[in-house]
C-alpha cells in the first residue's frame, strides 16, 4: 500500500519540517540556502553593530539588512513588496502605534523585574546619539524595516510556512528572530525583538502583506528609538571630546589619558552611592548567567577574530579581554571588560550589573592575582591589585563620569563594588 502524501500544511511537528527544510536546501533550493545561510548572518551583523564602533552602527545595520533583504527578493519573487495604499498606510499606523503604547506602558514594570533592562536600554539610548536622528530615521524607514519583513516574514517564514503550516512557521520565525539578537548583548533589544518578531509572523500568518508589515515595523521602531533619544538627551550629559567612541579610526585609538588623582580628590560630591534599603543586589538566575556567558562568547569571538578592530569601543570607552585562571583547575576564564587607564595601569570594575555577589573574574583574581589583558591588538601579562579605600574613592568618580551605569550597579547592591589595578607584570616573572 502506498502512503498518501503530506499536505503542504505538513503535520511531523517542527522536527521534521526543520529535516525536510534541510532536505530541500541539500537538493539545491536556492531560496532555502539564502533563507538558512542567512540567518547566521544577519546575527553576524547584529554583532558586529551592536559591538563595534558606535558612529558606524547605523550604517553597519543598513548595509547588513539590506543585503539580506535584497538576496530575499531575488530568488523568492513571492517576497518582493507590492505598492503601498492607503488601506496599508492607515492599518499599519493604527497597529504599530498600539504596539508602541503597549511598550510604553510594559517598560518600567519590566524593568523592575529585569534590573538589567535598564543599563541596556542606557546602552541602546546612547546608540540613538551617535547619528543625525534625520540619518537614523532614513535607515530604519526606507532600509532597515522593509529589508527585515523581505527576509523574515518574505522568505524565512514564506519557507517554512511550506513545510510545516502557518502557525508551526510563525512560532520557528519568532525564535530565530529573537536568537538572531542575542548577539547584540542587549537585553533590551533582545526582548523587543521577540514581542515585535512574534507580532509581526503572527500578522504574516493571517495573511497580512509585506508591505504593510513593514510600515507597522518602522511605525513601531522609529517612534520608540525617537523617545529613547530625547531621553538621553535630557538625562545624560554630553561626552566630552577626548571621549569619543573612536569610529574615525575603525575603533581602534590611543586609550585615554591618565585621571588627575588630586583634581579628582577635589571634586565637592563623593560618587559613591547609598545602597537601596533591603535589598542585597541582583539575583543572578541560570538564565541570567547562560545568556551572559553567551554574549560573553561572542564578544571575545569577534574580538578575537578580528585582531581588536572590532568589539574594543563600546559607549566611548575601551574594551579589554582579561584572562584569569580558575582555582579549581587552573583553566583559563575570559571575559570582556571597560579598561580605565591610569599611567601604565588599568583600572577595571568588578560591577557584575550590582548582583549580590562579586562575579567570577574577580574570585578568580583574588585566588591568583597573575593575569592576562588584552586591549586592541596589544597583549600582555599584568598583575591584579584590589584598591584601598582612598585610591576606590578618586577611581570610583573617574570610572563614573566615564560609564554612568556604574552608579546604578551600586544602587541595586549592599556590597561595595570593587576596583581592580591591573599593573604590568615585571619580565622577571
């Protein structure tokens, strides 16, 4: 007896539609490679965005983006947007500004819950800054959005909605949009992306064009991105010239000059904060952690991939990749951190986003205070030293006027942030 064929609808679960999406690419379906291949990619993108040099974010995203949009559009034809109408143009207004107002009104509970939304949405603020908000807007509208929806809703989920049904390919659609952002490191925009990725596949489910898909999705981004700008604009002061973000040089500049220890002792106001009554510090969950190491991973990845040309600026200061030695057994732990030069020394924060506890690179140090530092494409061996109460007090105003979220951290936590001083070790070692 013959088995009868599978509708298109497909019902072997996501297991199967994913094999026989596989299948389909192995035998040489042009759009199933782009659509598979291209969805690492665009987390490529994202990363190198997110963890490059901020001047050039905007400019990386629309070339990434658009790229992937114009592949879609050329091997599958079913994706290409049609003409725009008036129907489009007022549903799409109607839906993404509910979206917006239900983003608003989730923003500062979620907050609350997550206490590292709020450095990340810092972070995020910050990207709106380094352009001409006339610039950002032009990229998100006319490149961005559209390029997204020809991708993800045009051809990722246009393939799997072939193999496993409309429902089953929304669901899959979502989770690969919302992994292809892990890379940014951003939980803020991670979690944006998984409410806007699941809003928009379920439109595509129900049979909503692409061209109305994108004009919800700039509807909905450009005026959030726009709040988040006036925000920092009324609540974080302006970056002084010698703290630029180094986009000129490709990311790659002098690290800055050494603080004034006794201009810095002068200062009226200490910026050492009173911990929130009550509360110990952020409670690290396994989540929490697996998603940190993650970026973690990624960020050195690319760090080290490229020889420090990417991933060593982020929000105008230096990044570095210290390198410990686990006690256990004596394997090596990596982790990319702020550097804060002071002469030949570095200053870093043991900040761990204000958790209860100090986090892992710090133990380690004060088990074995021999160390490694990467910054650009300069590697050498240091020696790690915790500062005494005095040197905290002047270092803690510096790395606070550099990094404002160090403030918060302390905020959210009962235990005194340490600062560490990574000093060259002597050769003789």
């Amino acid at each position: 007896m013959t088995a009868a064929p599978r509708s298109a609808g497909g019902t072997g679960g996501p297991g199967a539609g994913a094999a026989r999406l596989v299948s389909l690419v192995r035998r040489g379906d042009t759009a199933s490679r782009v659509a598979v291949a291209g969805v690492p990619l665009c987390a490529a993108g994202l990363a190198v965005a997110f963890r490059g040099p901020g001047r050039a974010h905007w400019r990386t995203l629309a070339l990434t983006h658009g790229a992937l949009g114009l592949a879609a559009s050329v091997v599958e034809p079913a994706a290409r947007h049609r003409p725009v109408t008036k129907d489009d143009l007022a549903t799409a207004f109607r839906i993404g500004a509910g979206m917006f107002l239900a983003g608003a009104l989730l923003d500062m509970p979620a907050r609350r819950a997550v206490p590292r939304l709020a450095a990340d949405a810092t972070a995020l603020r910050a990207l709106t800054a380094t352009t001409d908000p006339v610039r950002m807007c032009a990229h998100l509208l006319l490149v961005v959005a559209p390029a997204e929806e020809l991708f993800w809703r045009g051809l990722v989920q246009g393939r799997l909605t072939r193999r496993l049904g409309a429902g089953r390919a929304a669901a899959m659609t979502t989770v690969l949009y919302a992994l292809a952002h892990l890379p940014t490191g951003n939980a803020a925009v991670t979690g944006a992306a998984t409410g806007l990725g699941g809003g928009l596949s379920l439109l595509r489910a129900r049979g909503a064009g692409l061209e109305r898909l994108a004009l919800v999705h700039a509807f909905w981004v450009v005026p959030t991105l726009l709040a988040e700008r006036v925000r920092g604009t009324d609540a974080v002061p302006r970056r002084r010239d010698d703290e630029g973000d180094g986009a000129a040089s490709g990311g790659r500049t002098a690290p800055p000059a050494p603080y004034d220890h006794t201009a810095a002792d002068q200062e009226g106001r200490s910026m050492r904060t009173t911990p929130r009554e009550g509360r110990t510090g952020r409670t690290v969950t396994r989540w929490s952690r697996f998603v940190q190491l993650a970026n973690n991973a990624a960020h050195i990845a690319l760090y080290e991939g490229t020889g420090g040309r990417l991933g060593t600026r982020m929000l105008g200061n230096r990044v570095g990749i210290l390198t410990t030695r686990r006690p256990r057994d004596g394997q090596p732990y990596s982790v990319p951190l702020f550097t804060f030069a002071d002469g030949p020394d570095v200053i870093v924060v043991a900040s761990y986003r204000g958790s209860a506890g100090h986090p892992r690179w710090y133990r380690n140090l004060l088990a074995d205070p021999d160390a490694v530092l990467r910054v650009g494409d300069r590697v050498r061996p240091v020696r790690a030293r915790v500062l005494d109460a005095d040197e905290r007090a002047a270092a803690w105003r510096h790395v606070v006027r550099r990094f404002q979220g160090y403030e918060e951290y302390q905020r959210r936590t009962t235990r005194e942030i340490p600062l560490v001083r990574l000093s060259p070790r002597p050769e003789h070692d």
